[in-house]
C-alpha cells in the first residue's frame, strides 16, 4: 500500500495529503525527516538500495522518510528507525529546512525535519531499502563529502554541515 504523505506550506503548517508517488511527480511540498546516528566520532551512513525511485545507490544519512498522514514526526522517527534499520534510539529534533531537488520525472520537495541520535547497537537494515550502512570516521566522512559530492544525496550534504556545528557546540558544552 502506498504512503499517503502530508503536503504543507513554507511554514509546514498542514495543507492536505497526497499519494507518495504522485506528490513526487506534481513537485508538491511535504513533510519529510532526516534522521543522523553517530557514535562517538563516527556517524552511520546508508547507501541507498539501488532500485530506489530516486538517488538509489547514492550515500545518505542513517535513515529518511516521511511521516504518514495523521501520524507525529517522533512516532514516524521512530516507526522508520527500525523498520529500515532495526534500531531503537531516542532522536532530537535539531532543525528543518526547506529543499527542492529535479529528478527523471520526480521531485524531492521537502520541508525536512532533522534529528539526531546516539546509537551504538546492531544495525540489520532492510535490503529493499538499503544497499548497505557503514559506519565512518566524521573528519574522512567530511573530506569525502567535499571531494565527491556526486556520491551523496541533496538533502544530506545540505543538513550534514548544520548537523556538525549542532555537535561541536553540544560536545564543547558537555567538556
């Protein structure tokens, strides 16, 4: 059964519901997040599964998704959090920002929320959504990032840069 997905305004206040691929294909703005897992100084990324409908085999944060319609951003976190990689962790919400990125007859159109989470257990992701996780080093992950951005999707080298100075300044706070 496809999603149905909450559509909203700049402010994300609700404006309706949509099906999942429809509002991909008419470049509809909805609600989605961005969930970051980091361990120490190495944080999990995902590939994503390579028959994804977009940005399938490229590198992203541990886990993305899009609340379904009547349902809360921290039920949807943690809903997606174990259905796509078998974890369970308490997850801030640290931003959100608003994206819109073209695809081959699709578009992310996305008022994202971004949250984090410090997770150090097993990950048995799901292989219908995930081609593979790795956890990296944060300074190499950067230095990747910068070097081959063509290797990560749109919305995780925007949040990335906002989601290390959030961790730098929480990590200076607790010194």
């Amino acid at each position: 059964m496809e999603d149905t997905l909450i559509l909203v305004d700049l402010e994300d206040r609700e404006t309706g519901t949509g099906p999942k691929l429809q509002v991909h294909r008419e470049n509809r703005l909805h609600r989605a997040f961005s969930v970051f897992i980091v361990d120490g100084d190495r944080m999990l990324i995902q590939r994503r599964a390579f028959d994804k409908y977009h940005s399938g085999g490229l590198w992203a944060n541990a886990c993305c998704s899009h609340p379904r319609a009547g349902e809360n951003l921290s039920d949807a976190v943690r809903r997606r959090l174990m259905e796509e990689l078998g974890v369970e962790a308490a997850a801030r919400e640290l931003f959100s920002f608003v994206y819109f990125q073209q695809y081959d007859g699709l578009s992310e159109y996305e008022y994202d929320h971004v949250f984090l989470a410090e997770y150090s257990g097993d990950v048995r992701y799901d292989i219908s959504e995930v081609e593979e996780v790795m956890w990296v080093d944060i300074s190499e992950l950067v230095s990747d990032v910068e070097s081959n951005p063509q290797k990560y999707c749109t919305w995780f080298i925007i949040a990335l840069p906002k989601v290390l100075k959030y961790l730098r300044k929480y990590r200076s706070e607790r010194e």
